[in-house]
C-alpha cells in the first residue's frame, strides 16, 4: 500500500514538473540577430570579443544574475545612454529602431544568453 502510494505521488510530481512552462520565453535567435544587424549592433559587439564595444559575453557577464539585468540591457538599447568604449572614451549608445517591448526583450534576452 505505502509502495503505490508513492508511486502515485511520484508520477504526479513527474507530471506537474513536467507540464510547467519555463519562466521566461525561448530567445528567438534568428529574430534577434536580424534586428541588431539592421541596427548595425554587430559593428559595435560580437558574440565573445571585444570591438569598439564590450563582447555579448561580457555584457551578459555584467547582468548575470541581476534582477534587472534585462531591464538595464534594454534602456542601454532605448535612452542613447552615454557608455564607456574598449578604448576608454565615451559616446552616446546608438538608438536601436524599434519599440516593439517584445523584440527589445528578445534582444536583451539574446545578448545576456552568452
């Protein structure tokens, strides 16, 4: 009796676990590549080193963990922020040219996924 029990019980864990969708959406690489090639991102950041800017590994590694990583990551992308360049001047951040909340946050989501 106390082994179908647990068994029961353990099957339906196994199923609720199974049946829950993940907390936040798959990145949508493809999506995301094309909107910061149309925004000339990638003349700036790639994926692993530095350029005129961080890498996308170093970005993520900055926001890694933070609550808010997204967030910051997506008002760098919106505000024209003034950000620090590899080599130490600073400029304003281009304006990425959408203000799609959806496409922003696949992009945020896609640099901080390296």
């Amino acid at each position: 009796m106390k082994i179908t029990t647990l068994s029961m019980l353990s099957g339906t864990v196994l199923l609720a676990v199974s049946t829950m969708s993940p907390a936040q959406a798959a990145v949508d690489v493809e999506a995301a590549k094309a909107l910061a090639k149309a925004n000339d991102c990638l003349k700036c950041h790639a994926a692993d080193k530095d350029k005129k800017g961080p890498s996308m590994k170093k970005i993520a590694a900055k926001y890694k963990g933070k609550p808010d990583g997204q967030e910051k990551a997506i008002k760098n992308m919106t505000e024209g922020q003034m950000v620090k360049l590899t080599d130490g001047t600073e400029e304003k951040h281009k304006i990425i040219d959408t203000k799609d909340p959806k496409e922003l946050k696949n992009m945020a989501d896609w640099y901080l996924s390296h």
